[in-house]
C-alpha cells in the first residue's frame, strides 16, 4: 500500500489558497451582517446540512462563547417542530455551499412568513438560498480538495473561517474582554486563572461573617463566633465598621499558652494581628494565593471599597478550585 503524500500537502494548500480567496469577501455584505448580529435582541440561529451543518454547530459555539447568543437548528428537524425554537428576533444564518439543499430551502417559506432576517453563507448567490436571503455571503465555487471532487473539505474550510471572522468581529465591536470569556470558561485553563477572589468564596455574599469587635473581649469574641463553622479566624472591626486586624486559632493557642486562666478577659485587639493583608472581591484568585504562599497564612479577609469586611476566603478555597498546579 502506497501513500500519497504529496497529494496530502497539495489539499492543505489548496484550502489555504481558499481561505486567501475569501479575504474579497469582507465588503458591504460582510459589515451588514456583523452589523445585523450586533444589534440582534434575539438569538444567532446556525443552520445547515451534512458537514455544513457540522461546520454551523462549531460556528454557533463559536459565538455564544464570544458573547452572542446562539445554538445550531437542524434544518430537517426543524421543519418537524424544531421552527418553535426559533423567535421572532431571532436572525438565521444558513449554510449551503450549492445553496440548493433541500432541506435548507424548506425552511425558506416559514421563515419569511415570521419576518425573521435570513443570512445565506453560500458559494452560489443565485441559487435559490441566495436569492430569497437577506444578506448573502457568496464565497465562490469551491473546487472540493477530495480525489473525487465531491467530499466537502475546501468549502466548509471557508465556511468556517467565515464564521470565525464573522464571529471575531462582533466579539471585537462588543469590547469582549478576557474577564468576559472567562465568564463562559469557568471550567478552563483560561476561567481558573482569572476567577475572582469573589468567585472562589464557598460562601455566599451577604453570609454572616466570623466579626467582632476592637473592644471585645476573647471571651465576647468565642460567643459571637462559636456556632460558625468551618472558620479558622475572626475578623476584627473599629467602631466604623473597618477591619483593624484579625484573630486566628494561632493566635488563640499562643494567648492561652501565656495566660491559661485570664486569656478570656484580654482584649481582642490585644490578640490581633493588625493591618493584615487583605483583598478585594475582583482580586484574582491566583493573586490571592500568592499572597498565602509569601506570608505562610491561611485565611484572608476580604473587604470592599471601605475597607469594610464582606467576606473572609481560606487557601483551601482556592486549592479546590485548581488555581495551582
């Protein structure tokens, strides 16, 4: 059996070559339909046929995880039932290379019925899909890479780079940050590096929180706190509210070393560590944990523009989200 390499780099090149050819294809038609999906209220509905509609599941992802909402509608199970997904705000792409898919043009008539804009992605604009559309994006003829001319591979290669810069440039108009598609990443490399402090408490804001105050004693303190669970420290607050320091079961266990019998009636601001670190709620996680690896601590308040404490996050918090390692 012989294998025919060279073959193989001529259909890397020859789609190469494709998608170079497409760059003409970013004109008016091109900026109405970025236009049009940026100021959709609806949803970006994805709709093709075989490997085109497998290239329109990818496309559809593509934007729902760059901040437009989207999800692919087969278009034979949309013409039995699947057309209820699909709202009167809603803009659909289809995808269709000889832009005469069957089951592409069924979905024609009900769409124009309900007034829904049609944007066709087609290498045939006088096909019917391209004449009964309101946006066509007219990629050519493509001549398929396969042995037999017929296996689609140059044309859905340019289908999805056009999806992708289409995608790409109403991610760029929405100012889509990296903060933002972390958001939609949360279970990603890219989602564990940016999670917030705030996203890593395994408490919820507003909780109640392990608090006393610079006048009470340990004895007051224990009595405030000893129905919390879980909490390895307390917070220490001036009379405005404002952390002043904090109080860790170190330092419990070194106060009762020195005095056995009087600890209980010591001040707590006498026990404290005062101006400890501290962070906010949109400090990343992972500066967070560098701060507990750099002071060897365990528990760090976390406050608010005031500096007043709204929440207090342990570094087992953030180990068990897998911001390290």
């Amino acid at each position: 059996m012989e294998f025919d390499f060279d073959y193989a780099r001529s259909v890397i090149e020859t789609e190469a070559d494709a998608i170079r050819s497409l760059v003409e294809v970013v004109d008016e038609s091109f900026a109405e339909v970025v236009k049009l999906i940026f100021n959709t209220a609806g949803s970006v509905i994805i709709t093709g046929m075989g490997k085109a509609g497998i290239i329109g599941e990818k496309i559809s992802a593509t934007l729902a995880s760059t901040g437009t909402p989207s999800h692919f509608l087969h278009p034979a199970e949309a013409v039995h039932g699947d057309l209820g997904r699909v709202q009167s705000n809603d803009l659909i792409i289809a995808l269709s290379h000889s832009g005469e898919s069957e089951e592409i043009i069924r979905l024609i008539e009900p769409i124009k019925q309900r007034g829904i804009k049609l944007i066709a992605i087609t290498g045939n604009k006088e096909s019917r899909l391209g004449k009964h559309s309101d946006v066509v994006l007219c990629m050519g003829k493509q001549i398929e890479a396969c042995p037999l001319g017929v296996a689609p591979s140059v044309s859905t290669t340019c289908m999805l780079a056009l999806g992708d810069a289409i995608a790409f440039a109403v991610m760029k108009a929405r100012k889509f940050g990296v903060e933002d598609y972390a958001r939609f990443h949360p279970g990603g490399e890219l989602g564990r590096q940016l999670m917030t402090v705030g996203q890593s408490m395994m408490f919820k804001h507003g909780e109640e929180l392990p608090l006393t105050d610079a006048d009470d004693t340990v004895g007051e303190m224990i009595a405030k706190t000893e129905h919390m669970k879980r909490r390895g420290a307390v917070m220490v607050v001036d009379t405005k509210g404002k952390l002043s320091g904090i109080i860790t079961d170190a330092d419990l266990r070194r106060a009762i070393a020195k005095d056995t019998a009087g600890f209980l009636n010591r001040k707590t601001a006498e026990l404290m560590t005062a101006d400890c670190k501290r962070v906010r709620e949109d400090t990343l996680a992972a500066e967070a944990m560098a701060i507990f690896h750099k002071y060897r601590i365990d528990e760090l308040p976390v406050v608010d523009g005031e500096d007043r404490p709204v929440g207090l996050i342990d570094v087992q918090d953030i180990v068990t989200i897998k911001i390290v390692g």
